[in-house]
C-alpha cells in the first residue's frame, strides 16, 4: 500500500487532512508536517480538525492554520486521515466521496477496524515516523516547520524516547530532524512543561482518586466534570496523566476515566508495562490502540465505567501472569 500512497501524494494537487477526534500530538504533528511538505512542492492542502490543536500544541509552526470548519463544497485530488485506527473516530463532517477523492488512512495501531480506499498501516513509533519516511523515499524537502512537527509527533508517542518502540532508526530518525530545524527545548518545554496553573489543579485533584487494586498490579485514576469545572481545565489538559498511575513500583496496568465532550459518555485511557495487553481490554469495550498504550469510549457514569475497567484489567493482570 506504501507505493499507493506515494503514487496519491505525487499525482495530487489539492489535499484535505485530518486526523482522529481530540487529536493528540502525534496526529496533529503528523498532520502538519505533511502540511508543510506539501506546500513547500508547491501543493494545496487543508489542514481541518474540527476540536482544534489546543492550547498545548498551539507552539507547532502552522497550527494557527488549522481549520475547524472544512471548506464546503470543496473537492480534494484525496482527504488524508493521520492516526485513526477506527472510522467511529472520524471527525464530524467528513466529506462525500464526491468531494473527498480518495480516502487515504496512514496508521501504526496495533488494533483497528479498517476504513479507506488507500490504507499504510505498519508497525511504528509514531505516524510521525511512517510520514517522514514517506517524505524521504519521496525526495520532498524537510524545512524546520515540517521537521518541527514530525519532531513533536515521535516525542509524545515515545514518551520522550523512553517507551518500547524507541529503536536506533527512530533515533537517527530524530537526529536528522534535529538537523532539519527542529529545537528539542522548544518542543519539549512547550508539550511537558509550561503548565497552566488550570492543569496543575486538575492534577492535584486526579491524585486524590488513586486507587491500588490486585496487589498492587493495577492503578485507576479518574476525572469528573465536577473535577473539570472547579479547576477551570480543559480536556487537552488531561494528556498524559494516566501515566501518574503506570509509574507506581510495581503497577502493571492503569487506566484513567475521564468525562467526554458529549456529556454523556466517557473516555477511557489505558497504560501497561508491557506484559499486559490493554489493546486487548480496550478492543472489548469497542476500542483498541497499541499492547501498552490503548483507549476506548464507555457509556457513563465515570464510577460505572471505572468498576468495569478495574475489574477487566484485575483479570488480564492475572491471566497475564503479570
């Protein structure tokens, strides 16, 4: 399928891409570095997420233009969707076959449910890394924008380089877009440090949930809207605390239950070290995503929906051996 994907980026004038609802940063870097490699060959592209690029990702060179109405009645050479494992995550408003070309879906889940007329999807650290292997085998040019954003993509999804799918090429991957432009104390400074007062709150209160369960194998975490509206938080805020419970000696699996922007149901994040497999969990409660790193949507309460994913995760523990 790589080849197709090459053969749609070569032929294509005009492009619309987009990513996974609450894009995170792998998906919003993903997302503008193809952005502006595009551009630099003289291409048009619509850079169109309809929940935005949030506060934290605002730094990345062309998140100011970042749509969140899609242009109507527009048509595309192929819309480009970074980082969906699941066509229940497409944003709202995905357009028509008539206006959308091709649909082309560049992924690295581990589990999904495939949508598309073109998929690559492949085991990596990051989309972050398929687009910039794509950009290379192309022969496009890498300026410090683009480097900027493919940077931002495989730092979140690595955790800092410190996860499992840290390899030397992903490495020497970093290191060339260094050499491109990118500035790690800008990316890193803006996406785990610099917090708003609002998140440190929201955190503060996170903790206080903290259970131990299974021995102490599995950690769960919760956030209510209650929580949400007396600090002042945003969902964005909320990237990356489920990993306050994984960092725990000797916790296996956490997970984090969080209000979603419906009102209604809930979103769901799951860690593991490793031995356990929360792709696994997730997939059964609709979901999936990576071995260590997955989530799902649940119906709420938050309470409800934590007892059910406690009580998963105390079984894959143990069937897991873990």
């Amino acid at each position: 399928m790589k080849d197709r994907v090459l053969a749609v980026l070569r032929d294509g004038k005009r492009f619309l891409l987009t990513a996974h609802r609450s894009p995170d940063g792998d998906a919003i870097g993903s997302l503008l570095g193809m952005w502006h490699a595009l551009r630099a060959t003289g291409r048009e592209a619509c850079p169109w997420l309809p929940d935005g690029v949030g506060e934290i990702y605002a730094f990345l060179p062309g998140a100011g233009d970042v749509v969140r109405v899609r242009p109507d009645g527009a048509r595309w050479d192929a819309t480009i969707v970074f980082d969906c494992g699941d066509p229940q995550l497409l944003p709202d408003g995905m357009p028509g076959a008539d206006e959308a070309g091709p649909l082309v879906a560049i992924d690295h889940h581990g589990t999904y449910k495939d949508f598309g007329d073109v998929v690559l999807r492949r085991p990596a650290s990051a989309v972050g890394e398929i687009v910039y292997d794509l950009l290379r085998e192309l022969g496009w040019p890498i300026d410090a924008g683009c480097a900027t954003n493919l940077y931002t993509a495989v730092v979140t999804d690595t955790g800092s380089f410190a996860y499992a799918t840290t390899t030397g090429g992903v490495l020497r991957m970093a290191a060339d877009l260094v050499d491109c432009g990118a500035d790690p104390w800008l990316v890193s400074s803006n996406v785990f440090e610099r917090w708003p007062r609002e998140r440190l709150a929201l955190l503060q209160e996170t903790l206080g949930t903290l259970s131990i369960t299974a021995g102490g194998r599995v950690a769960s975490l919760e956030v209510t809207a209650e929580m949400m509206a007396r600090t002042h938080a945003t969902p964005e805020m909320l990237e990356g605390f489920v990993n306050q419970g994984r960092r725990l000696r000797g916790v296996e699996v956490a997970v984090l239950v969080s209000p979603a922007e419906d009102g209604q149901s809930v979103r769901v994040s799951l860690r593991s070290q490793g031995r356990v497999d929360v792709a696994a969990v997730a997939l059964r409660f609709g979901g999936g995503g990576h071995r260590a790193a997955a989530g799902c949507r649940m119906p709420g309460p938050v309470s409800a929906a934590r007892a059910l994913l406690v009580a998963a995760l105390e079984r894959a523990v143990t069937e897991a051996g873990a």
